[in-house]
C-alpha cells in the first residue's frame, strides 16, 4: 500500500483498457490513494485525453480495442519524451517487453490476475516511474542551468578534465586573450596566456585542490598590465553517482574594481570586509529583524536615495516588499537566487532588479540582500515582444501607409522614443514623401515636407546612400536646417528601395546600444513588410492586367469572329449594294451593337444620305439629316468632311446637340462612324451604334478602322469589275499643264512629241510603259530618261525613221495604274514641249466626277476638254484583249513595236525574245498562243477559245 507521502497521492494517472484488472486496479487507486485517476477504454480516446488533461502517467494494458498498448505509448512517447508510461499485459511475454522497450516504455508489468499481489506491484512500479521522470526531468534543468550560468557574459568560464587540461572555454573567457580556442583547448589550465609564471602556481594549486574534490577560489592578478587585472578564480569540482571528481568547473570574475576598493577599505571594519567580498552591484545587509547593518554607497544608483535616506526612511520590506522570499525557503536553502521584483526610485521611475539572497554571520547581520538592476534587460524583452506583435500585424497589411502607420504607433513601446515619421519614395516626383508621423515628432519638430531625393538632407543622404545615419544632436547634422526643431537625438534609418525611417527624441544621449539596435530591427521588419507589400500589389497588377488582356482577347475573338463573317459576305457579293447590305447585317447581328448604316455624301456634298442600314433603329435615319461638317455634328456627317475615324463615347454627354437627344431616346450611348475611302477614293461613311458606354475602345476603333479599308477596298474591285463588264463608258479629254508629269517632263527636255502606247505592267522593280517617239530623237529621250529620279530604265524596242518605240520603267506607281485601281482605263496620253492630253474612258457604273477628282489630285493643270458617251457592245477589240493574260499582251505589244511582224522583218524572234528576258521558245510559244486567239475572236472557233 502506498505510504502517506507517496508520490501518487499528488498525480493525476490515466489507466487505459476495459480488461478487469484495469478497471480493478483504477478502484484500487481511488480508494488506498488522493491521486486524479481517469480511465479511457480505447486509444484513441486516451490520446485525446492525454493532449488535454494535465495528465502525470499513463498505465496502459496490452489490448485495446482500438490499437495496442505498445503503439500508444509509443505515440505519446512520441509527443512527450521522457513521460513516464507503464504497459501491463496478462499475456506478456519476452518479445512483448522488448517491443515494449523499443516504443520508449519507461517500465513494462506482466500481470498474473486482480489480486493484491498485482496492485502491490502496479503501486511500486508506478511510483518508481514517476520519480525517475522526475528524476530525468531534474537532470535536464540542471543542465540547461548549467548552459545559462555558462554563457554569463560577465563571468569568464573554463571546463578541465579531472587533470587540469582545457575542455570548453565560453565567450567571455575567450576574449580574454589573443589565442584561438584551438591553441589553447586540450592544453593545462595553468599553462594557458592567461596567467604569468607567479599566478600560475596558484592556478595549478587551485586546480589541484578541485580535482581532490574541494570547492576553493584564488585571486589572482596582472601586475605587469597599464591598468592591472585582478580575476577572482573559483573551481567546482563535478562527481558522478558515486561521488567520483569527473570534471572541474573554472569561473573567474573580474574583481579589479571589488579589490581596489577592499585596498582602499582595508583598515575598515571586518563587516566591510567581508561585504565587499560579495559585493556585485548594490548590497544591503539585515539582522533577523530586517533592521540595517549595512547599505552599500552605490545605492542611489539604483534607488536614487542616500544610505542615510535608506537606513531612516525606507525598511527593507518597503524597499523591496513584504513578500520577496519564504524565511522557511531560504533557511532550508541557504541562499535565494534569482529573484525578480519591482522597486520605484526616488524619482519615481520604476526598476526591475534581480536580488539574490543569502543567509550570513557578519557581525549582527544575518541577511545579505545583492541587487543587479535588470530594467534595461526587461525592456529589450517588452520592446521585442511589441515588435514581434508588430511584425504580426505587417503579415495583415495590405498597404504601405498600414504599415507605415504600424510603425509610427509603436515606435514608443519599441523603442521608448516618442518622435517618429517614415518617408516614402515617390518614383513620379523623384523625391521622399512623408507617409506617417508620430504627434510627438510634429510637435517638436513642426509640419513635415516632401524632400526631393538629391536635396542635402540626413533623410535624402540616408535613402541615397543606404546608410543610417545617427546623431547626438540633429541640429549639428549637415543640411539640417530646421533650427526651430526641438529634436536633439535623431537616427535615419533606410528601408531599402522604399523610403526613410526617421526616429528621435528631444533629450540628447537618449538613445543606448540596444535602442540603436532595436531601431535596425524595426526598420528591417517594416523594410520586410514593405517588399511584401510590394510584391503583392504587382502580382495584383500583373492579375489585373491578365484580366483585361483575356478579356480584349476574348472581345477580339468575338470582332474576328463578326469579321470573317463580313470578309465571307464580302466574298459572296457581287454589287456594291450587296457588299453594303451584307455588312450593316453582320454588324447589327453583334450583341455589341445595337444598329449600322453606311452612307454616301449626295451631290452637292453637304449631306450623307444612307445606302444601307441594318439592326434596330431605321426611324433614327428618318428623323434627320446628317450634315456634312467638321463641327459638333451627327459622327457620319465628321467623318465624311475629314476622312477620318469620329466617334463619341457617351451620348448622354452634352444633349445640346439635337442629335444626341435623338439617339438617346432610341437607347443609343456611344457611336463610331468610319470613312470607306481606298485609294484616296470615297465609297461613303459607315456607322455603327451601340447601347453602352464607351463601347468603341482603342481595339475595336482600330479594327472597325481597318473593316472600313476592306469594304471600300471590295466595293473598289466589284466596281471595276462590273467596269469590265460594262458595255458603255465615257470618254474624259483633259489638257495638262504639269510640268512635273513624267511624259510631260521627258518631252520638254528631249524636244518631242511622247504618245503613250499602253502596255502597262507592275513589277517588283517598277512600272513598265510602251511610249512613241515622233518628231524627235529617241537618243535624246533616253538621256533625259537616264537624268529623271522617276525612270529607273529604259529600253529602246524598235526604230524607224523619225518615230520610236522605247520601255520606259518608273519608279513610282504610273497614273494608268491608280485609274485602273478605280474601274477607270487609261487610253491615250500625247506629250509635247508645249502640253499635254490624257484620254480616259469610265464605264457607266464608275462615278466620274471620282475620276476626274482623282487626276486633278494627281496633276497640276488639269483641264476637261471633251466628254462623250462610247458603246462596247460590239467591240472585238475589246473582246480579244480580254481573252489575253498581261503577259501575253506585253509579249505581243512587244514585238509589234520591234518590227516583228513587218516585213521584212525589223527584228527577230531572238531580239525580241532577249528583250523581254525570256527563251526564244518562250517568245514563239506566246506569239502563237496570241495568233490562235485572234483567230477565234474573228471566227467565233469556241472549240480554240481560252486563256491558256
């Protein structure tokens, strides 16, 4: 039976399984025992328990219902190392136990019944695990308070071997000298460069003494140092279980300062004496009544009273509270370390001291009370904590000014300075703007300003060159010119690419090592969010900017889709009503839009009258006219006067227009009218509306724009065409005074007459035309053709007395071309040093007043000499012209002007051949093809017809 002060009456135990002798041994519990017990039937519950319940051990049998035993101290073994856990089994076994091992088991019971042999033996076992987790748990406080009395920065701390040789060394005893920890680990303690020839005998005596398992110190010191050392050495000798010396523990403080004083307090007291010797920081001494028998003289440095103010008006239990330690605690213990309170100086600030206190016989003193003043320690600790909640509160911002602000707010329980501000940078404006600022920095130092980045100030110097700049008093700081500031100690930190941290205080000196070093935290935290922050807003931009590129591709998909549908009406028509017709359809056939019409400017060329309309909204047109003008008038009528794209987005923007309020009672918001113009021709205006806002973006002008090329474009080839097809023409005389006209210019200079023979042909290098020379020289022609930027070539085809046939290439495009572009033919043109004539001939479906527009846009001078009416009904000419391809007629053209058929001949096959650049087999194979269809055109041979 468990004894009155066992370790179970103080445990909460947690049996797990629903066999008998677990549910027996719980009764068992709860009756010899006060302990907490819980019982769970299976593991997973018991898990749950275990993760919830302060739970102090787990006995579990072997069979759950849900697992086995094994497995779930395994998993708490898992979560809890070095949990003390007992597996029991009725059914144990060797292998059982060892798996029971290998799970971290920290006892295994094999269970013989439910009887009181057993509860005897769970009792026994169970306590014993509890107090070797217990004892493990000890084990590891004390090692890793032997880590934290290890890295004391104020005490130089060595570990030796039972024989003296260096084993481990920490920082501060490392610094103590110039050697590496390599030269010097491994080495005899007394032998090290710490020491000289006269301490190291005291050092090797003290290691002596601790080997043999004596606690001692030695003083020992540097007399032959500027300013001379005096190290206080103490070794601790470590024992294992059986009491043998394993190691020694070295520690030395420097007691330079606590032996200069002892020199100078030698002939004092033995009270004196024997308090200096302990004395750390600020010491006081009690007898058992708590009445002084010594204050130290550096009181005030913590208190801010006198000793003779201490010892009259301040009791210890005011001074340091009532309630500071247990005398019960401390008799037992001998010594209290470590022991954190709250004292108020005399000036009323607030210190947090940790007092060690010790039982003594000094004299009437009995309580010696050391107190180390741990303030600035304990608000490094509060200013990290904010700045880890601060640090938190960046993960949630989502804008710089959160941030900024974020920073702003908790400048003052970060860093204890209450004079903040962060300056952003402003790529636009080339300079830091001020995002956020504390009331204490307006207050003291007045209304900030932008600072432009190249200005000589701290904030622009620090941002540029990327480097905190810290001062003692800002107003000595270069480019400070604010001499009405009152702040005095001020630090600039960068936040990277972003902009400034400014921070200050109106005291000079308020800023220690761990301010400086708080301000660089907070900085590279806010710095941190910032890029954060940063990087966010571009992926949301870069998201954004997605979006309205699938959504203009989706947009553009859907205008593919509305054009290839009017390329295909475009295609299928074969009048110029059906082409307009067909494209009003396609385009009233978009959702986007809700009505199209395309227009044509009427005779007099003041008003567009439409062709064909399409959608909803043909009583629109009937309502009104559409004036041709460049002023604030119907799209159509501006886009037919300028020849340009005219549109309006909002149609309910200025309804002084009559038009507008038109269009808006029909549900029409935005419009686009755009001109169908090819060739510098005009096929009239089309116009498309639709029932929102800002309908007709950059894409959809651009691409409405280039369907506008196109129509124009098909209406220009249907037109020419039914030209061909057409049976009457009129024939246009115009006389010419241009005298840059290239036949005009070639005649002037050659003193001639140029009559044009036709034969005109596109090539990659220009345009070839046939011209006869008469009442000149062919030579003469051919030199000022060489000495004109517009002729790239010229070759002569055939001379005969007075008049010649010469190849001429131009450059540019030939006026014979641009008349064709528009259904148009150039017949006849004669050049004399005096004039010149041009015959034109227009079919009846052509607009002539186009065509002449046309030349007159072409040339200078231009002047209409004649118009008559021609029927080609029953032309042959006409008809065997058409029966030829252009090669052909070139070939054919060609040797005609050479002489080819005359006879005699006035030149060969071959010339010819090699004139044109083609192979005399070539050459024959046209000329025949050329006889052949002649010959059908006047014998009507359908059997010989064709173009091949």
């Amino acid at each position: 039976m468990p004894s009155a002060d066992s370790i179970l009456h103080r445990c909460h135990l947690l049996l797990v399984g629903d066999t008998p002798w677990v549910t027996g041994f719980a009764d068992e519990l709860r009756r010899r025992t006060s302990a907490t017990v819980t019982v769970e039937s299976g593991a997973a519950a018991a898990l749950d328990r275990f993760r919830r319940a302060e739970v102090d051990c787990v006995l579990s049998a072997q069979r759950l219902a849900d697992g086995s035993g094994v497995e779930l101290l395994a998993t708490i073994q898992e979560e809890a190392p070095a949990f003390p856990l007992v597996l029991g089994a009725r059914d144990g076994s060797e292998r059982l136990a060892s798996d029971a091992i290998a799970a971290g088991v920290t006892d295994y019971v094999p269970i013989e019944g439910a009887d009181e042999a057993t509860w005897e033996t769970l009792f026994e076992r169970l306590e014993r695990a509890l107090w070797s987790a217990r004892h493990t748990a000890t084990q590891r406080d004390r090692a890793r308070q032997f880590e934290a009395v290890f890295q004391d920065s104020r005490t130089a701390t060595w570990v030796l071997d039972v024989d003296g040789e260096l084993l481990r060394v920490n920082r501060t005893a490392r610094g103590m000298t110039d050697a590496s920890v390599e030269q010097i680990v491994g080495e005899p303690f007394w032998t090290l460069p710490y020491w000289d020839d006269t301490t190291a005998r005291d050092v090797r005596q003290l290691v002596e003494r601790g080997a043999d398992g004596v606690t001692s110190d030695v003083v020992v010191g540097d007399p032959t140092a500027s300013a001379p050392t005096v190290v206080e050495l103490s070794v601790h000798p470590v024992e294992d279980e059986r009491g043998r010396v394993v190691s020694l523990v070295v520690e030395g403080l420097d007691v330079s300062e606590r032996v200069r004083l002892e020199r100078d307090l030698r002939r004092s007291e033995k009270l004196h004496r024997a308090t200096l010797k302990y004395m750390t920081d600020t010491v006081l001494l009690t007898d058992d009544d708590g009445e002084y028998q010594y204050v130290c003289p550096n009181v005030h440095f913590i208190f801010g009273y006198t000793a003779e103010e201490i010892r009259s008006d301040h009791p210890i239990e005011e001074l340091l509270g009532d309630e500071l330690f247990d005398r019960e605690e401390l008799a037992a213990e001998g010594v209290l370390k470590n022991i954190e309170c709250t004292v108020t100086d005399k000036a009323g600030r607030e210190h947090t001291l940790l007092v060690n206190v010790r039982e003594v016989s000094i004299q009437d003193g009995r309580i010696l009370y050391t107190c180390r003043d741990i303030t600035t320690r304990k608000q490094r600790e509060r200013a990290l904590t904010t700045l880890q909640g601060t640090a938190r509160a960046f993960l949630y911002a989502e804008t710089a000014a959160e941030i900024t602000r974020n920073v702003v707010d908790d400048t003052p329980d970060v860093l204890g300075v209450d004079a903040g501000a962060v300056y952003l940078f402003d790529a636009e404006e080339n300079a830091l703007r001020p995002e956020s600022w504390s009331k204490a920095f307006e207050r003291r130092h007045g209304p900030t300003s932008t600072v432009p980045v190249d200005a000589d100030s701290p904030v622009s110097r620090s941002f540029v060159r990327e480097e905190t700049l810290r001062f003692e008093d800002v107003h000595d700081a270069p480019g400070f010119d604010d001499p009405a500031s009152e702040l005095r100690q001020a630090a600039f930190v960068p936040l990277g690419d972003h902009g400034v941290l400014v921070v200050g205080s109106g005291e000079i000196s308020a800023f220690d090592g761990i301010t400086v070093e708080l301000v660089d935290l907070l900085a590279a935290t806010a710095e941190a969010a910032l890029d954060r922050v940063e990087r966010e807003s571009r992926l949301r931009r870069q998201e954004r900017e997605l979006q309205q590129r699938n959504s203009r591709l989706a947009q553009l998909n859907r205008i593919n889709e509305t054009i290839r549908g009017i390329d295909q009406a475009l295609v299928r028509s074969e009048t110029r009503e059906e082409i307009e017709r067909g494209v009003c359809e396609r385009l009233a056939a978009d959702d986007r839009f809700r009505f199209a019409w395309i227009g044509a400017v009427d005779d007099s060329g003041d008003t567009v009258e439409p062709r064909s309309w399409a959608g909803d909204g043909q009583e629109y047109l009937d309502s009104r006219s559409f004036p041709v003008s460049t002023e604030e008038v119907e799209p159509a009528g501006r886009a037919a006067a300028t020849g340009e794209l005219a549109g309006v987005d909002d149609v309910a923007g200025d309804l002084r227009q009559p038009w507008r309020k038109d269009a808006l009672a029909r549900e029409f918001r935005s419009c686009l009218s755009v001109p169908l113009r090819y060739n510098d021709l005009s096929y009239g205006v089309l116009t498309v509306y639709a029932d929102e806002r800002g309908a007709f973006d950059g894409m959809t002008r651009s691409v409405v724009a280039e369907l506008g090329e196109t129509v124009a474009s098909a209406i220009s080839a249907t037109e020419r065409k039914n030209a061909l097809l057409s049976p009457s023409r009129t024939r246009l005389q115009f006389a010419v005074d241009d005298p840059n006209f290239v036949l005009s210019q070639l005649a002037r200079r050659a003193d001639c007459t140029l009559t044009y023979r036709g034969g005109v042909r596109q090539t990659m290098e220009g345009n070839d035309v046939f011209v006869a020379v008469e009442n000149g020289d062919a030579d003469a022609v051919e030199a000022a053709a060489a000495e004109l930027v517009a002729v790239s070539g010229v070759k002569r085809i055939t001379s005969e007395g007075a008049r010649s046939v010469l190849r001429l290439r131009f450059a540019e495009q030939f006026l014979a071309l641009e008349l064709a572009d528009h259904g148009a033919v150039f017949h006849s043109a004669t050049a004399t040093p005096t004039g010149t004539t041009l015959t034109v001939d227009v079919p009846e479906n052509v607009d002539v007043r186009s065509v002449s527009s046309l030349i007159a846009a072409e040339l200078d001078g231009v002047e209409l000499r004649s118009k008559r009416t021609l029927d080609d009904a029953a032309d042959p000419y006409a008809e065997f012209l058409d029966r030829l391809t252009e090669r052909q007629f070139e070939v054919l053209q060609t040797a005609y002007y050479s002489g080819y058929f005359e006879s005699p001949r006035g030149s060969s096959g071959e010339a010819v051949a090699e004139t044109l650049s083609i192979s005399p087999q070539a050459f024959y194979r046209h000329v025949r093809t050329v006889q052949r269809k002649l010959f059908d055109t006047l014998f009507d041979d359908a059997t010989h017809g064709g173009d091949s």
